[in-house]
C-alpha cells in the first residue's frame, strides 16, 4: 500500500479541515485509511495535509473523483470564493492535481499516476 498526500497547491487558500470529513462521510472513501496532519505553525488544529493508503486504481479514482466533487460543492456554495487546488502527491514526488478536465483525460491521468505510484511503491525495500 503507498502512503499519497493530499495537500493545497499554494499557501493561503486555507485548510483541509473540510475535505477532511467530506472524505469520511462518502461511501466510496469513508473506509479508506485517511489521517490528517495540522500546521506546523500552532494552527490551532486545522489540517494542512491529509495522508491516504491506496493500493489500487480504483482507490486512487474514488479519491480523486470525492475530491472533485468536494470542489465542485465548495465552488457552488461559495462562488466569491477562489476553490482551493488540491494535489496529490507520491512518497517520490510525483505529483496529480485534482481539476475539472474531459474525463477521457482524468482517466488516464489517474491511471498513470496509479501506475507510478503503486510501482514506486514495489520499488522501496522491504516490499
């Protein structure tokens, strides 16, 4: 299983807090092995990275997708607001963004990112 990190793409755009239980509650994450990590700078408890296990294409697609529809609420109940840019990101840093694109693309975007990441997963000692 690889370790993917969930992060905002700039500082400033806030925090994860809400993705957070947005990815708890939906059926296609809610069981997946998330855990969230706060600000280093006394933040109070809000989150800036969140940690997901994936092992599998499907995994990384059922996050990626919750997390587009999380955006795609957030840019709908506040449309003054900028949507913040999530990226996943592998142990090597490799990285996905999550963005609105032709599914054909999300697609293989995320397969090849699965690809990479379950393989650089192979790569490390002891798997």
């Amino acid at each position: 299983m690889a370790q993917l990190r969930i992060d905002l793409a700039a500082p400033g755009q806030g925090d994860l807090t809400d993705l957070y239980a947005w990815l708890l509650e939906d059926a296609r994450t809610g069981s997946m092995e998330l855990a969230a990590e706060g600000a280093d700078d006394g933040s109070l408890g809000l989150i800036d990275t969140l940690l997901a296990g994936i092992s599998t294409v499907a995994g990384v697609a059922a996050l990626y997708y919750t997390a587009l529809a999380f955006l795609d609420n957030r840019r709908m109940e506040q449309p003054e607001q900028p949507a913040p840019e999530l990226v996943f990101t592998a142990p090597d840093g490799a990285r996905l963004v999550v963005a609105n694109a032709p599914k054909e693309l999300q697609e293989q975007l995320i397969a090849q990112f699965t690809e990479h990441l379950l393989a650089s997963g192979r790569d490390q000692p002891g798997e």
